[in-house]
C-alpha cells in the first residue's frame, strides 16, 4: 500500500558509465531470494558517504569509515541483506573485515578499497561463510545494467524497489545520475536500515564530493521520518565516476550548483520513496515549517508534528484533527514561542491563527485536504525567515500489524 | 483492558479534613454524565501547582497561575470535563474568568481565591452557560465524602477512576493523604489534559509547599509517558488544609522528609495508574536507566527507549526483540555513548553486555519474561552513578483505533 511510489520503466534507469553491478543469492537468511549485491566502481570514481549517528552502529558501518579514512581509493561496494551485522560485537567486526578481505582477493584489490553494508536482523551473528560463498556468483553477474536488480537486491522488507534515474545536460555533456534505496522508515522491525547509493558519470573530486554527500543527506535521507527510530545501519553513499568527462573540482566550477542541485533532487526523490514505501503507509506528509528562527527551531517544531502518534494516527483517519498538531507544535521544546503568531494551514486552508481557530475555517474544508493521499501541513510561527521540510506517513493499524508480528 | 489498576474500596478512601467535593451533570458535551466537580477549601489551606510546559497552554492554566501568584489564598477549584478551553484564545480566557467569578459569587469569595480547569476537546469554544448553570448544583452536592465521585467527575475517556488514599501517622499525629487523577496519556485524542488532585490534612507552609509541588511532580507526573504527546492541560495540584494539627513549615522540620515521601508516593501511584489505563495498553512498563553520568543523559536514553514505537510494538507482541532497545539507546542523544559498557535486562535476565548479546542469553528466558504484564526494562549505562525511571506502556492495536476512529 505504498502511496504514489513510481517504478521508472527499465529503458529510463540509465547505466552509469563506471559502475558495474552483481546481484545474487546467497542465502543469507532465506533461500531463493537476491540477498547479495556487489558493486564494482572503475579507477578513478570519487567515493563520499554518510552514515548513522546511532551509538550502536553496525560493524560495517565502523569498516566503511576506517576505509573511507584510509585514503585508499574505494573500488567495490559489498551489500547483503536478512542480517545488519549489528549490536554482534567484536566477532562482527570480524566477520565485516572478513567480507571485504574475500572480496578484495577475489578482485585483486586491497580490502581497504572495499565498503561493507549489512541489513537485516539485529544481535545475530552475521552468516559470512555464505556471505563469502556468494561473492563469486555476483561478481560472475557483473553488468552496468544492473541497477534495477540491485533495487531488488537490497530490499528487505520493502514492498517496492525505489530507482532514480535522470540524464541532464551539464556544460557541454550529457551527465547520468542514478540511486537506489531502501527502508519503509528509519528503522525496519529487526531489519534495520535505510541505505542509499548514488552514482554519477560526472566527475568530483573527492574532497569536494565528502562535503557534498554531508549536505546532500541534509536535505534528503536526513528529513524522512517515519517513526523516529534511528537505524544502527543507515549509510548513503555517492559515486562519482568522472566518466562522463565533466569534473567539478570547486564550488566554483561553474557546474557546481546545477550538479549538486540534480544530485540532491535525485537522493531526495530516493528518501521521499522510502517514506511512501513506509510501513503501513497510507498518507504522504510534507511537513513545512515556515518562519522560523533558526533551522533548530524549524525542525524541532516539524518532528514534534511528524513524530506525534495522535496527528499520525488522525491523518491516518482522515480526520482534521487540529487540536493534535497545536499541541505537538507547542511542545515542541521552543521555549518563548509566542502562539499568537502561529498560523497552520492543512494544505491551502488556514485552520488555525492568533492561538487558536481560524474564524472563517469550516471543518469541511479540512476535511476535503485530510481525503487526499497526499497533504501539506504548513506552519507559520513569525518569528523569522527560515524554512525546513520534513517528509512523513501517517500511522495504521497495519504499522502495529507489521511491527507487532514480525518476528513470530 | 487496564493494567493491574486497582480500585480502593469506598471505606479505604478517606476523606481530607478541610476539602468539600461537590459533582454534578452539567451536559457540557454530553447528557448523562458527571461532568463539573467543585472542591471546597477550609480557610488556612495551603494550596501549589504545576502545570503544563506545552506553548499552546490552555487558558484555564493561564488563569491558574495568575491566580496562584495573586497572593490571594485558593478557596476553590472547578475542573468541567467535555471541553478544554485550549486553542481558544481570548474568548476563552473570558470564558475561565466567567466561570472563575461565577463561583466566587456564589462562595463569595474573590475570584482570585478560585482555579479553574478544563479537560475535553481542543480549539473549540467552552459552553460557559452550562457550566455556570450546573455551579449550584455541584455547590449543592459539596461533601467531605466525595472524592470516588470526583475521581468519576474528572474522567473523559478513561475507563477506571484514579484515586489513592492512605493514612499514616507523623509526629504522633494521624495524617490523612487522598487523591485523584484523570488522563490515560500524556494527551488523550481531543480529549486532552492529565490532572491530578492531592489533598491531605496535614499543614505545609505555601512557600514551601510550592517547592515540593515541583520536586513531587518531577518524579511522578513527569516521569509517565504513553505517546510522547505534552498535553495543553496538564495540572497537577496539592491542597494542605493543615486540620490534623501538624504544620511543617521548612525542610528542617522533624516530619518534612516522611511527608514529602508519603505525599511523592501519592502522586507517583496516581501518575501510573494513568499509564496503567493507557490507551490500549496491556503492558505496564517500568524503564529504569542505571551508571548514568546525569539526570539529563539517564532520563534521554529512558525516553527513546519509553517512546519508540518499535519497541512499544515488540512488547504488545511479546516478542524480546533487543535490538530495537539497543537501537533507541544509541539514538537517545548521549554522544559519547561507549557502547560496550552498556548493559541490558529484562526483568532479571540480562540481555545485552559489550555492546552485543549476552553469550548466556537464551531467548526462552526473554520470552518468559516479555509474557508478564508488569516489565521492568534495566539499563546500566556503565558512566556514572545517577538513576531515574520513567513508566509506560505497549503500543497495541487498540491505540491505533481510538485514536484513528475517536472524533468520528
């Protein structure tokens, strides 16, 4: 039941010139089920990444940084799914370093030029010698078309694959960009994990493409919420490999901006997927803060409403439930807010202003907006000029169906 | 379906020295049901307050607490359920002061020395007439012997009154400590307000009942959480009317320690039996954070844990599934968490230790503790020495479908 999440057709998922990608089945948790994905990068592709801020962060996402650290070109991305490979301690490690090093032997690179990522069940030992059974049969499945098999390879309990994929022309050259994600929230039941991959042909250099990927992430992976639950695994990861023949090495090549524009649409399209995927989800969310002070207190008061299970739970009813979203707004943690200049729209209707209701809001008018598949929920607090958007899903019985019975 | 909530019978509710109770049925919202509760206080009685942090406070808690800082002693209190009178702005301050008056002139007494509170639906307008129309009959109604009626009067979509009642002797001197709650969350679905009522006979100088109002709600009222929603409404009220002859006057009095905690353990039982008659709840949690460095980072990590949807599904589906509690302790915002040194028990089986399972976990012992009704949930943050406990509940599909079908 995901809400409006669109598959590209396979003839507009374009290559990326650099990229090549393996899908398998290892058998990892569950036999006849694509479990493995290997990607495999050319010399010279830029590697940036972002990952979790949980203090129980899983062991790859540790080995990714080491080897992002290491300064060693990052030349093959391995990622298996039905185990995260977290809370396993210092033998997870083990088994993390032990995938890179099989990889690694089996491409005659070094194991440091290698990425890890996991997704799955939590505090079980990870299977490696599976893991490492597997690698052989992607690695023999290699292909620049690879993309939409990926999507699939990746998917835990998505319901759908998420794919973006673009061409735009960029000073001269056509410039690929394509992603995948995956995730129904920020953390899946025993599944945890929100992963992202982002691969373009143009090139950045890789200073540039680490500050890049921070920023990115800010406007896309870091403004989804479904449920507020942080992964122990969440990575995203850009590639850039130069292939094209364009390289941005400055933000002021004169590429930088629409570059970074077109990569950051494309991760936000990839986040904004997982949330219609989200567990249970029957509404699409933007919430959009307006007039805030600060970009703290913009996303203080957005999570307060995006997190809150009784505006969840209302939107999920269709129900123009105002009470609930001044309520999550007011105790946002914005300590001298001063209500009397809050105003809330649910998508063009002001519903409430000067501390309470609008005079002229008819319930109707809220309702017909709360109908829709897919709603705005705008607020006003006049205190400055800053803007930030979160996206969220409303919360179903299905979400407590998904979550309560997943395990058994 | 409440939790373990236990009713005292009528002879073991024990009436307060100094405090009338008048109820009656003043179709505020509704035909049919006790719905306006007035408390008379003897002169001489002591009376502190703590009310709601949300921003969008209810004007009957505005009222209140000019009311408190007027330095005219409090006579009276009128609680209407069926309508909040939050998100009303000025016309619904004209609304408590109306009713504020109404009382007084009916008592005569100042409208200073009344306080007046609201529970029920959110932004729209309080029926003022027939709240004042049913002052006379609950003035009319006004006994010592009333407070099972009040725990009724203030209820809205609790299924179970709230009350505690207990007497012990101090300083050779019977002491009588009664009161009442209402709320089955920190915000019920339009419904919203948490309140709380403690009366007892013994005196306590305002000043320094005012402190302990504070240190008394911070380990009880605000240590409860059912979905993480701050209320518009919330008060919580204690009234020493001083008729059992003792009076303590300062911290150094002989009997203040063992008031205080008899009072605190009041309100403590008071605040879980709202979580105990959460909406849907059919768990009782108890989440105590252990070895925290600060009050801060130990109340940080019980709330993630308290409020993570993930984990309040696993406990309705009884399944011990760990890691979603390792994964809420490594997103609750302590940053420089060391993950080995945590360690985590389900009641007295330990689960999780250096950052991984415990080798001696067996899954058969976490079940048979998740089965309970009543769960402890031990973190030991191995950081320092400071322990707070926080109370909630499971997260059911009974939530779900009050909160989604409520208004409709």
């Amino acid at each position: 039941m995901a809400v409006n999440l669109h598959i590209p057709a396979d003839d507009a998922v374009f290559p990326v010139a650099g990229i090549e990608i393996g899908v398998t089945e290892a058998g990892i948790r569950k036999a006849d089920r694509r479990d493995l994905t290997v990607f495999r990068l050319a010399p010279g592709t830029a590697v940036a990444g972002v990952f979790t801020r949980n203090r129980f962060r899983a062991a790859p996402v540790t080995v990714c940084e080491q080897h992002l650290a290491s300064g060693q070109p990052i030349r093959a991305l391995v990622i298996n799914t039905g185990n995260a490979n977290a809370g396993t301690g210092e033998p997870g490690m083990h088994a993390a370093r032990q995938t890179c090093d099989a990889l690694a032997a089996l491409m005659q690179i070094d194991p440091r030029q290698v990425l890890p990522f996991s997704t799955g069940v939590i505090l079980e030992p990870l299977p490696v010698e599976r893991l490492v059974a597997g690698l052989p049969g992607a690695i023999g499945n290699l292909s620049p078309g690879n993309w939409v098999g990926a999507a699939h390879g990746i998917m835990t309990t998505d319901t759908l694959p998420k794919i973006h994929s673009q061409r735009l022309s960029l000073g001269g050259r056509q410039i690929t960009i394509t992603g995948i994600s995956k995730g129904a929230g920020m953390i899946r039941p025993n599944m945890a994990t929100m992963l992202g991959y982002l691969g373009t042909d143009a090139g950045i250099a890789e200073p540039l493409l680490r500050q890049m990927a921070v920023e990115i992430a800010d406007v896309s992976f870091n403004r989804i919420t479904v449920d507020g639950d942080t992964s122990t695994n969440d990575s995203f990861i850009i590639m850039a490999t130069g292939q094209s023949g364009l390289l941005v090495d400055s933000v002021t090549h004169p590429q930088y901006q629409a570059l970074k524009s077109a990569l950051a649409a494309a991760a936000a399209d990839l986040a904004q997927k997982i949330v219609r995927d989200a567990e249970g989800a029957t509404k699409f969310m933007t919430i959009r803060v307006e007039q805030a002070g600060s970009v703290e207190e913009a996303l203080k008061v957005a999570y307060s409403v995006a997190h809150s299970p009784l505006v969840k739970t209302a939107f999920f009813a269709s129900d123009p439930n105002l009470g609930r979203i001044l309520a999550a707004i007011g105790y946002a943690g914005v300590d001298d807010l001063d209500v009397t200049g809050v105003r809330l729209w649910l998508g063009d209707v002001l519903v409430a202003t000067q501390g309470g209701r609008n005079p002229d809001y008819q319930e109707a008018d809220g309702q017909r907006v709360m109908k829709q598949a897919e709603i705005l929920v705008r607020i006003a607090l006049g205190r400055g000029s800053v803007t930030e958007t979160v996206y969220t899903c409303d919360f179903s019985h299905e979400y407590v169906s998904i979550n309560a019975d997943y395990r058994s």
